[in-house]
C-alpha cells in the first residue's frame, strides 16, 4: 500500500528537522493556535497511536475514543492528548518515531480496501494512511515555519491533492452551505512537473496552479491569499475561501498573512 510509504516517508521528512532541537525549542509557540512543537507532536503521536489501534485491537480502540471524546466534552481535546501521551521533547520524538516507522512497515502489507473503524464512519487502511499523511504534513508545516525551514516536496502529495478533491462536497456541507453539483476544473503541477487534472475542463470554474500550494489552502495552512493560485469563478472562490479536508466541526482558514515560514 503506497499511501503507508508516503506516511512514512512524510514523517521522516518532519523528524530530521526535529534531531538537533534544544529543550526550549520544543515549548516555542508556532502560529497555529499558538501550538509548541510538544504539542503537534503529542496530537500526532496520539492519533497515529488511535489509527494504528483501530487496526490491531478494534474494540479497544472503540473503547479509547469514548472514553476520550467524554473527557473531552469535559477538559477539551488537547487535555486528552496530553493527558494520554506523557513523553515529551527527545523523548516523545523517540516514541513518535518508533511508532511511525513500525506502522509505514506493518500497514504496507495490508489489502488497501480493508475496512477498520474510525470516530466517525469506519474506512479503508488506505483512507486512514492518507489522513494520517495529511495530518503530519500540515502539522508540519508550523514546524517548518518556526524553524525556517523548507521542505522538499515530492509528489506524494498528490494523496493530500487527492484528499482534498474528495472533500470538495463536505467543505460545502460542515459549513452549512448547500454542495454544488459539479467541482471546479483543477489543473495542478506537481513537484516533478507533472500535470494533475480533476475535473470537466469545459467547467466556468477553474482552479490552477501548484499543487502543493493547492494543498496547503484545503489544510487550512495557508490562505488561498497567501498562495499563486489562479481562481476564477464564484464556486471555486467560494471553494477556496472555506476550504477543509478534513474531519471535525467547521474550521476557519488563517487569516491572510498569518502562516508563513519564517527567515534564519
């Protein structure tokens, strides 16, 4: 299964930069949500540890998200999470990797269509590996940004592009609009050069430009203002301004401006 060797490949690409980091590194505020790199690692490490139980242990893993989604009605989910993953810094760079590493291997072998239970609906290991892709590149992105690092993009990005396209209706949908019919035409350069299309090229609407920038707006770290998309028409504007691909209640983009990388 290709997206597990994405997942793993994107997690080193995150732990290489983490290495040499200092202890007051790791409690400097990113600017998401004022976050640390303590906190995007313990959100990371606690729901790959979820993924991986939904696989190996189901009905516990059942059991672990009622119990965490009633204390978090109580103390909120970063509570939970820190409360459940108690390693920081070195150490919980050293739990987080050893986990990442051992699922890319294990989840590799397994029949992309195999069926496992989430929080909400249950999916297939290959949606789970691509939420889970998707979910350490954009955390990654406010480590990157504090760090002033740049990232080398590949195209396993196109799983996030991907993710994002099939979220086109649900975007619509979690902020209480109604889904348009047809997705705007999307034409995207990967970071081979490749070209991605998705989409009727006869559409009004059309959305073209880099698909890594394509898919920091649809994870919401970036604003579409802040990117060199090209968008025309007012269902892809619309698109883009609310963009989400992922689960949860409706979230608001940043504000233009806000998510950038910072200079060394």
């Amino acid at each position: 299964m290709e997206q597990a060797t994405d997942f793993l490949s994107e997690s080193e690409a995150l732990a290489a930069i983490l290495h040499d980091l200092d202890d007051q590194a790791w409690d400097r505020p990113t600017q998401f949500k004022g976050w640390t790199i303590n906190d995007v690692l313990v959100h990371l490490h606690f729901w790959n540890r979820a993924a991986d139980q939904s696989l190996t242990d189901p009905d516990g893993f059942q059991d672990t998200m009622r119990s965490a989604i009633a204390a978090s009605a109580v103390s909120g989910m970063r509570a939970v999470e820190n409360a459940a993953v108690k390693e920081r810094s070195s150490e919980l760079l050293a739990v987080w990797q050893g986990l990442y590493r051992d699922m890319g291997r294990r989840w590799a072998r397994l029949d992309p269509k195999q069926r496992v239970k989430w929080v909400g609906p249950e999916m297939s290991v290959r949606s789970s590996m691509t939420a889970r892709q998707m979910e350490t590149w954009a955390h990654g992105h406010e480590v990157f940004d504090l760090l002033g690092k740049k990232r080398q993009e590949t195209d396993r990005i196109r799983n996030i592009v991907v993710l994002g396209v099939n979220t086109f209706g649900w975007t619509f949908k979690v902020h209480g609009m109604a889904a348009p019919e047809q997705m705007p035409f999307l034409r995207l350069f990967a970071p081979s050069g490749a070209v991605w299309d998705y989409g009727n090229p006869d559409q009004a609407d059309h959305i073209e430009g880099q698909a890594v920038e394509f898919a920091q707006v649809v994870t919401q770290t970036r604003h579409v203002a802040d990117t060199q998309l090209s968008v025309r028409g007012p269902i892809a504007t619309q698109w883009m301004a609310h963009a989400q691909c992922f689960a949860g209640p409706p979230e608001t983009p940043p504000a233009p401006g806000t998510r950038f990388r910072r200079e060394t």
